[in-house]
C-alpha cells in the first residue's frame, strides 16, 4: 500500500493526503519547544487524529518530559479487531528508552466504542505501579472510540 494513502478509508486521495499533512503540521506543532500536553484535550485532539478509524486494535504510549512535552509517541502493540495484548516491561523499556518522566498510554477500539472494559483497567493498574517502579509518572490512559474518547484520568481512575 502507498504511504500517502490512510488504511481503509472511503476518503478520495486528495482529502487523504490533506488529513495526512494536518496530521504532520499538527504532530510538528506539538513537537515544538513550550508546546506541552497540559490538558487531556491537547493529548485527546492528538490521538483522535492517529488512532481513530484503525481496523485493529493498536497500544500506543506518548512520552513527555518533565513539562509534559512530547519527546516521542511509539505503537507499542497491535493486536486484532478486538483485542492486543499488553506487555508492562515493554512499556518500561520505551520509557527508559526515551527517558521520560511521564507516560500517556492510549488505544483504540476498533468497534467504536470507548467505554473501557475490566481488562483495560487492570492492565492500567498493572502499568502505572511499573512505571512508578521507574519514577515515570501516569498522567492518563485514552481509550479511543470512533466518536467518544475516554479519559482515565476524567474518571478519576489514575
């Protein structure tokens, strides 16, 4: 498959590759110097632009500095419709690898729906004491629908 072109959209090619130059200006932006990810709103608009409409499911980890900037963000699992499996030590490692204070951790459900299930939670509870293991902190977890995005964090889960 062509890299300019999105995974299973219905998108003709030429909004295809507006979305993907949004999505490069957007990611560049938050790259910057002073651009943090200071509220679940600016890490919300970011991952509804790279996770929304996959068709599997995909366990990704935004890596911030000690100012919640962006230092890195890594698709650490890929998995089917409706499963991945979570690996801690691998998150640690991305971690460690980027040398992060913090860590925000994000995945899709292809089927749409966000609400989080008891599998979700415990792997996030899993996560956060072995990153607290390597004094890297958990400021979320996303999980994201095709128009819900559920924040860990806003239910008073982390």
């Amino acid at each position: 498959m062509e890299s300019n072109v999105i995974p299973n959209s219905t998108l003709p090619l030429a909004s295809q590759l507006t979305v993907k130059r949004a999505i490069a200006l957007i990611e560049n932006h938050l790259r910057e110097p002073g651009v943090a990810f200071t509220s679940a709103t600016a890490a919300r608009d970011w991952l509804r632009l790279n996770l929304t409409g996959l068709e599997r499911e995909v366990f990704m980890v935004l890596l911030l500095d000690n100012q919640n900037r962006l230092l890195a963000h890594e698709t650490l699992f890929s998995g089917s419709i409706s499963s991945t499996e979570v690996h801690p030590r691998e998150v640690v490692k991305a971690a460690l690898r980027h040398n992060a204070a913090a860590a925000i951790l994000a995945h899709n459900h292809p089927s749409g729906h966000a609400e989080p299930s008891d599998a979700d939670r415990r792997i996030t509870e899993r996560l956060k004491k072995a990153l607290a293991l390597v004094d890297v902190r958990l400021p979320d977890h996303f999980v994201i629908g095709s128009k819900e995005i559920v924040s860990f964090a806003e239910r008073g889960w982390l």
